[in-house]
C-alpha cells in the first residue's frame, strides 16, 4: 500500500484576549466581560482580563511556567528615558520651589498625578528633550482633584475618573509617536490654552474624556477618532512653533494627522451623525489649530463649519454633558475670532484634500445669540476660564452684529453697549485677588477686556481718534503688564485680542516699546498668531505716523495686505 503523506503541522497562534481562567486552562474563550460564558458553564471562577505583572527573577530565562507574558510594548519602547543632566537638574529645582503638596505635571517626573490643591510652579518652561522616534512608553495624563469647595465647575462628577479603562487599550494600540503628541497635549498645550491655571482645565476633563471615548484605536470611532487626530495635529504643529529646528519635520507629522482628523470628521458628519460632542469638540481644534500657526483664512471654514453643524445637530449635542462647556469655547472663539469683517458665507465645514471646499446640505449660516441652556448663569463658565465677564461677551457679539449691519448702529445703541461694559467694574470690585493666582489673574483679565471693549466701541463706533483713547490705552497696558508677568510664571497664554486692540492705539514711543513688549510671549508659549500680530502692530504704527490716517478699518486692510487674517482669540 502507498504510505500516507505526513500531515503539515497546524499552525497554532497564541491570542491574548481571553481570561485568565480559560487561557490558563488552554481553552479558547468567548472573550464576554465581565466574565467570560465558558466560564460560567463550567462553574468556574473568571479571573478577568486585566493585566498582570510579574517580576522576572534575573537568573530566570524566562516567564514561570504556564505564565504568558502580555506585553504591551516592544523592547525599543520600554527601555527607560535618557534626560540630559541639565534638563534633569532643571526639572529638580522646579520640583524642590513647591511649597507643598501640590498638583503639578513637571517632567519626567509627571507620570503619576498628585491630588492636592495648586501651585504656582512653570510646568511649561520645562520641556522634554524627547524625539517623534524615540520616546518612553509611560504616557503622561494629568488627573485633576476636584476644584476647590467655593469654586463652582460645569463638568459632571465622573470628571474625577482616572480613565483607566480607555487608557488601557490606548496604550496597547497608539504609537510611540501618538503617544507623545497626546502627552503634549495633555502636559503643555491644554494648559497655554487656558489663560487661567485653573485644575478643571476643560482642554483636559473634556477634550481628553471625549478623545479616548473610543478607547482601542483599531475599532472605528469616527467622532473620537478625528478628536484624537486633530490634538495629535495641533500638538506638533505647536512642537514646530516653539522647536524651529524641526519645524518642516513636525509639520509634516502635523498635515498627516490632519488630514486623518478630516477624513474622520467628514465621514461622522455626513454618514454616522454619532458622537456629536466629539465632533463639535473636534471642530473647535481644527480651528484652534490656526491659533497656533497663524496662518490663512481657513480657521473661518471650521467656524462656519461649526455654526452650520450645530444648527443641524442641536437636539442630539444639547444632550451632552459636556455641550454647555463646549458651546461657551466656540461661542469664545467666534465672537472674539470675528474682531473685523470678512465674507464667509461661501465657507463649510469640510474641506476636501485637493482643496475644493465640501458643503453640507441643509445648513444655516447663523445661530442664535443666547442660548440660555447654554449661557445661563448657572452654566457660564467663560468668566472663570477666560477672564471673559457675560457683560464684554454680551458686549463683543453686539460690536459683532454692529460689523454685520447694513446700517451703523444708533447712538442709543452705542451708549447700551457701553452701559453693559460698565458692569465690569462692580464684577471686579467683587473679586478677592488676595485668594490665590487664579483671582489674581481674574482681576487683570477682567480689566484687561474692559478698557479694550472701550478703546474699540469709541475707535470703531463713535469715531473717536487716537488721541482721545490714550487714556484707556495707558490703564489697559498696565493690567496687560501685570497679567503678562504673571502668564510667565505659571506658563499660561492669555486671548491675544486685547492686548492687539490695545497695542494698536498705542501712542508715542513709550506706550508702543511696552505693548510691543508683551507679543514675546508668541515666541515664548509657541503662539503663531501672536507672534504675526506684532508684525502687523509694527505695520500699522508705521502707516499711521506716515500718512496720518487714524481709520480703525486701517487693520483690517494692512493685514489683508500682508496676507494674513489671523484668529486672535
């Protein structure tokens, strides 16, 4: 008889997802949590799928018998971190300056959150000497304590969560170089973005939450997808801005994570309509990212873009928990973005990579002013976040809708717009600067806003010239000057718009050399657009010392001139 062919050996490969229970066992599991149906059949008790560590004995070539070993990363991303010793010395005398306990990120000593009050310690002025290709395996996510007892916040109590079980599968699946834009994020950029140091950084208990909403980066969630890729974009777009060493190069890290992030945004909007906070989250970073930059008309697209969806997508993002916040940080970036006039009503919310602009059927231009779900009193929290009162908000949207007119708004109307900036001052007489840097800093914003929404109402709407406002000009500098030192000391980044108002009007050359002064914080927190606004401050002094002419709309002109059309907010 013919002998039989041998058989080929089956192929067998080992899988990591079941539980414990079953692997140990060697059976496949069902993989059901939070304990597994075969399992239960047998009357056995699941052990979970968590992740178990065990300490090699140095003289063992191996795990225990019988013990499978997950790893989550490869050889190259769990060696340990190389710092230079001067980094190193650095970061340990920044630690060594805290009073006490404290909560504070400072590398490469942030892994682990510290859950007590606050300090005023520069977090941002240390930096890690890490590259896009070589980068340790802890990611590092800031876990705030609760604010303090008097200190009311929009976020729902599960703002305490530590995100473990988002953060798990996203360690396993991001990349070494998704890891370190998220770190980026989440240790530096989230805090430049808030002019106040505050624990509940919104950039972080929301934007963060909602990005790791999917959890497992190989599973399809186009909403926290593009959420993710568009902090990974502007995350290295802003390494690029502070690194001009490696600006080309983190550019084009940035333009690729973009454009995902717009794939993804596209898709959620005209397929799934799912995670609408997601996407209106999303859509406030894209056009953050020209924040960033400073550069082109295209943030007015995502602004458009956004105004558009939600008037589409109101029902289902009013919903949201997190839909009051997120509403206040678009409402921020639109009316103080929309300082002049400029025609976007061809603009939409996605634009194509070849550079044609996608509409979305069925939108609206406009959105209503007050949304009181939205803007109550109970819900506003721009003030606390932003320095930005409900009386300068109130009056930015006025001078908004004054641009937009056919007519030029009445005296009357004028004098209402004012009569509301007024408020500030009882709302500043009410606040405690002795309480802490966050007072301190409200204090400043506050004043800061106000003289410059008085200086514009009386440029821009009463016609008043130069000469009239320097007054205010000179009041303004001073609370600029104080809220500048300040920024520097706690690595915050205050809304550019005031300081360029003020900066503008600025007379004689000891007013301009201090307001000029203060735009060296576009090159110290990595800020595009205010470090091209002081070229256009430089331009319009120049003009106006030449030609005499004092027009306000002289701004606006001289910026297109130089091709710029920046976000100032």
């Amino acid at each position: 008889m013919p002998s039989k062919t041998a058989r080929t050996p089956k192929k067998r490969t080992k899988t990591f997802t079941g539980c414990w229970t079953c692997r140990s066992r060697g059976l496949k599991c069902d993989g059901a949590k939070p304990g597994c149906d075969r399992c239960h059949r047998s009357k056995r008790e699941c052990e979970g799928y968590g992740i178990r560590l065990h300490w090699v004995d140095p003289d063992e070539t191996g795990p225990p018998q019988r013990m499978q070993m997950r790893r989550l990363f490869d050889d190259k991303a769990r060696q340990n971190p190389t710092y230079p010793d001067a980094f190193l010395d650095e970061t340990l005398e920044s630690l060594d300056s805290l009073d006490g306990p404290c909560e504070v990120h400072v590398q490469p000593f942030g892994v682990f959150s510290v859950d007590d009050g606050c300090s005023d310690v520069d977090s941002a002025s240390v930096s890690s000497p890490a590259s896009l290709s070589s980068y340790d395996s802890s990611l590092v996510l800031f876990s705030p304590a609760a604010s303090p007892p008097d200190a009311s916040s929009p976020f729902p109590e599960s703002m305490g969560m530590r995100l473990v079980t988002q953060l798990q599968p996203y360690l396993v699946s991001a990349s070494a170089e998704e890891r370190l834009l998220f770190d980026h994020w989440s240790s530096t950029l989230s805090g430049i973005f808030l002019p106040t140091p505050r624990p509940d950084n919104p950039f972080r208990n929301v934007f963060i939450p909602l990005a790791l909403g999917a959890g497992d980066l190989t599973v399809a969630h186009p909403g926290h997808a593009a959420l993710l890729h568009g902090m990974y974009a502007i995350s290295a777009f802003h390494m690029g801005e502070t690194d001009a060493s490696r600006k080309q190069e983190l550019s084009l890290v940035a333009i690729k994570h973009y454009k995902t992030s717009l794939a993804h945004l596209r898709r959620c909007v005209a397929e799934t309509g799912d995670q609408p906070e997601a996407v209106f989250a999303t859509i406030i970073t894209m056009a953050s990212i020209y924040l960033v930059i400073g550069s082109s008309s295209n943030w007015r697209v995502h602004v458009k873009g956004a105004r558009d969806w939600l008037a589409s997508q109101n029902v289902s993002f009013r919903k949201g928990s997190f839909a009051p916040v997120l509403y206040q940080l678009f409402r921020c970036l639109d009316v103080v973005g929309h300082w002049h006039n400029n025609d976007d009503s061809r603009l939409s919310i996605c634009d194509d990579d070849d550079g044609e602009l996608g509409n979305l059927p069925g939108t609206v231009s406009e959105l209503p002013d007050e949304d009181d779900d939205y803007t109550s009193p109970d819900n506003y929290c721009l003030d606390r976040y932003f320095g930005l009162p409900k009386p300068i908000f109130n009056a930015l949207q006025s001078m908004h809708h004054f641009r937009r007119s056919s007519t030029p708004p009445s005296a009357d109307e004028v004098d209402a717009v004012e009569a509301e900036i007024e408020q500030v001052q009882g709302m500043v007489a009410a606040l405690r600067p002795s309480d802490g840097v966050n007072e301190r800093l409200l204090v400043h914003h506050y004043m800061v806003f106000y003289y410059a929404c008085r200086i514009n109402l009386a440029r821009e709407f009463r016609g008043l010239p130069p000469a009239d406002v320097q007054h205010l000009v000179e009041a303004g500098l001073l609370h600029l000057e104080l809220t500048y030192s300040i920024e520097r000391t706690v690595g915050v980044c205050g809304i550019s718009w005031p300081l360029f108002v003020v900066a503008c009007e600025a007379e004689g050359a000891e007013l301009r050399e201090r307001a000029f002064r203060m735009f060296a914080k576009g090159w110290q927190m990595g800020i595009g657009s205010i470090k091209k606004a002081s070229k256009v401050v430089e331009r319009v002094w120049e003009e106006r010392d030449r030609t005499g002419n004092w027009d306000p709309a002289e701004r606006q002109r001289i910026m297109k001139s130089m091709g710029m059309d920046l976000l100032l907010a």
